[in-house]
C-alpha cells in the first residue's frame, strides 16, 4: 500500500488532504473497537470534493492511511496545538465522540508511535517538502491549501454548529493577509457561512509550513459535512449538495491564484 498519492500540476497551488486516508493496517485492525473500525474521523470524498482543482493546473497530495493510524496535521513531537481543549493527538486513542479506539490493552505504547511516525509520517511530509519546493523553485512562491471536513456538530470538542467554511492563516502568520483576505470574500460570496481564524486556525501542515517572508503562503480551510455529503455512516456522498459548494470552492480557489498572479 502506497503512502501517500501526489498529482503534480503545474500552478503554484498545492492541495494537501491529509486526513483522507481509510486505509488500516490488518495488525492493526485485529485491535480497534467496532466503532472505530467505521472511521467516523475520516475527511471523507475531500479527494472527490476537489478533484476539479487539477483543471485549475493545482497539485494534489492525499494521505491514503486513516487518521486513526497517524495523523499527518499534527506536530512529530504530539504538541498540543489547542490548549485548553480536547486533544486529538499523533496517534488518537480516542474518536472525536470520545469513545476508544483501541480494545482495553490493546492501545499503541510509545515505540509503535514512533514506528508509525517513521513509517506513514515521515513519508508524507517528505513528499510535501518536496514539492512545495518544486512550485517555489518554478514559481517563485508557493501557496498550500490545507483541506480538511468534518462533521457539521461535534460537542465533545466544540459548542453549538460550526460554519460552513471555516478557513485558517494561524492568526495572519501563515500567509500574507491580503491572500487569507482573498480567500475568505470569495468563501462569503455565496451564501454560506464563512469565518477566518475562528474555531480553526490551521493545524500542524499550516501552522509549521507557511512562511510568508520565505514565499510560502499556507492556508487551513475546514469544511462542514452537511454541505457535501449525509454526516452519519456510509457516508453518502451528494453530488448535487457538492456542485454547488464546489462553485464556491473554485471561486476561493480562484482567489488564491489571482492573488499569486498580483503579486507578480
């Protein structure tokens, strides 16, 4: 099993979708609760949400592992990335809902983190490096869309609804103001709700590879499931629900990239 997909395009947009991935290692399957084993923390058909993007001359890269065995948004070293909230960490023990993802004993001790890290990690941010580098060395900057979804309601880790777009720049350290600006007039232009630096600021991917003064422009963009798809198992993707939203997706999209063009 390969880990880790990318698609080069030939813009200076990369998507990276990290939490995507369904894929579970047998050994590790054997291990997991019932519940968990529906990976109900998947960022589903984000892949298929923005599959247009490549027409845009975008670059893709996809995590192909679930989440459950390594999440790809979060710091090598399990840093915390929201104090004073739940924790969702490197290796999750436990589903947004809190229930266990492993059975009693069965959780993962600290050198299989670490294997887990060495073995799906590491590859996909190396792949990212990578080609964040490419585009910058061909474009003379670099914009990173960091895509993500999630369910519309999740009261564990946060009160009442999220937004319907709820895009991140780690609070204008991410990416020039003027490109986080961009993005979200084009998210509010359509009738969904939208908010900048919120309930979401950007995870691990924006946090630690935007670098405006280095030319590297990295914006987080979480979108709610109700806008796309059914939020309860199988998980029904709608196609009518995500054309429509993928009219605004384009636009934001768009956005990024007349931004890039500007500044030429």
């Amino acid at each position: 099993m390969q880990r880790r997909r990318l698609i080069q395009g030939a813009s200076p947009l990369l998507i990276s979708i990290p939490h995507m991935g369904t894929f579970v290692p047998p050994d590790l399957k054997h291990r997991m609760t019932a519940e968990a084993l529906k990976l109900p923390d998947t960022d589903w058909h984000v892949d298929k949400l923005y599959w247009f993007a490549q027409e845009m001359g975008a670059s893709l890269l996809m995590a192909t592992h679930s989440r459950y065995v390594v999440d790809l948004n979060r710091p090598q070293d399990d840093q915390h990335l929201y104090p004073g909230q739940v924790k969702t960490g490197l290796c999750p023990l436990e589903t947004f809902d809190g229930a266990p993802i492993y059975r009693a004993g069965d959780e993962p001790d600290e050198i299989e983190k670490l294997n887990r890290v060495a073995s799906y990690w590491l590859p996909y941010h190396e792949t990212l490096e990578e080609e964040i580098a490419r585009i910058k060395a061909e474009h003379g900057f670099a914009i990173v869309y960091d895509a993500h979804s999630i369910k519309t309601e999740v009261p564990r880790l946060f009160e009442g609804r999220l937004w319907d777009l709820n895009l991140g720049s780690a609070n204008g350290k991410s990416c020039a103001p003027e490109m986080a600006e961009a993005a979200f007039k084009a998210a509010s232009a359509s009738g969904y709700s939208a908010v900048l630096n919120k309930r979401f600021v950007g995870g691990h991917i924006t946090r630690h590879y935007g670098n405006p003064a280095n030319d590297v422009h990295a914006l987080q963009v979480e979108l709610t499931w109700g806008n796309y798809m059914d939020e309860t198992a199988p998980y029904l993707y709608r196609t009518e629900k995500a054309e429509k939203l993928q009219l605004t997706l384009k636009g934001v999209l768009q956005a990024l990239l007349d931004w890039g063009a500007s500044r030429k």
